[in-house]
C-alpha cells in the first residue's frame, strides 16, 4: 500500500491520474470496489512520468513501445478498411452488414 501511496491521485487536478480507488455505497453497503493505475501515454504532451512506477525499470520504455505498436497496428486497419470501402464502394458496407 505505501508504494501505491506515492503514485496516488491528485485531487486537485481533473484528470485521474496514478494510483486510486474507487467505492460504489448503498446504504452504508460496499457494492462495489476498484483500484486503478492509470496513466497517459499519449499525447506526449499529456505524459506525466512523475506518476509512473520506476520498477520494474522497464516499465516506462515497454508501455509507450506497446502503445506505439497498437496504435501502428489500429492505423493500418484503418488505413485498409478505408482502401476497401474505396476500392468497392459503399455497398461492399451494406453486404457485409446484412451478412
């Protein structure tokens, strides 16, 4: 718990941010809780390494790598299925949805 405690959550900003947790109450009775660690990875400019783990001490240079990968791998389907809307026209959609 103390290492979570050093990435917590500031309350003063907007955006959730490091470690948290969150308890969902009725009548006084825990329904339901979470405890999260996020944190941004893109934009760049939205990236605050101050609320990221230094061990493993690869953990920093790993997630951006995967998020960079995802978003080439997401790019590229999108890039195709747009090719294939142009190359066969709206109608290939309406097949393939009724399909």
């Amino acid at each position: 718990m103390e290492d979570n405690l050093k990435y917590a959550c500031d309350a003063n900003s907007s955006a959730t941010e490091g470690y948290g947790r969150r308890i969902f109450e009725n009548d006084d009775v825990v329904l339901e809780w979470r405890d999260y660690f996020d944190h941004h990875t893109l934009p760049l400019s939205r990236q605050n390494l101050s609320r990221w783990p230094h061990h493993p001490t690869c953990y920093r240079s790993l997630t951006v790598l995967m998020v960079s990968i995802d978003l080439v791998a997401s790019s590229s389907q999108l890039i195709g299925f747009k090719l294939h809307i142009l190359r066969f026209g709206l109608e290939i959609l309406d097949f393939e949805l009724v399909s």
